[in-house]
C-alpha cells in the first residue's frame, strides 16, 4: 500500500504546487491570454493524479472487502471450490 499511496501523494502535490503558482500569477496568466493553456495543464495535472490513484483505491477496496468478509465461511467456500 505504501508505494502505491507515495506515487498518488507525488501527484497530488505536483497538482496543488502548479495550481498555487498560477494562482499567484493569474494576473499575467490573463494578460498574457494563456488562460486556456494553463486551464488544460491543470486538467491534465488532475488526469495524471486519478491515474495514479488508481493503484491505491483497488488495494484499498480490495483490503475492505477481505477485512469485512467473515472468515470462516470464506476458507470454506475457498476450500469447497479446491475440493
């Protein structure tokens, strides 16, 4: 789990360092019309950041659903079907 929440942590702070730097400049950003261009480097910021999100949450739900199951019925049903 570790690896795959550090690769998504990278992202997310890639993500919010960019948006904050444009930010601090959105009056040159204006001015200089590169608005759009800013607007989809973010965005793809964004895409690359659920991208690699996706590692973690598939771990996530898969840990949650072996952790809520009962235990004794799974090892049986696992035993029945190797039977």
């Amino acid at each position: 789990m570790g690896p795959a929440r550090m690769a998504w942590n990278k992202n997310v702070q890639k993500r919010v360092a960019v948006t904050t730097s444009v930010l601090h400049q959105i009056k040159g950003v204006k001015m200089t019309g590169l608005s759009e261009s800013v607007s989809h480097s973010i965005q793809s910021h964004r895409v690359t950041e659920l991208e690699s999100s996706k590692g973690f949450r598939i771990l996530a739900v898969w840990l949650n659903m072996i952790g809520t199951r009962p235990f004794r019925g799974w090892i049986s049903r696992l035993a029945l079907t190797l039977l």
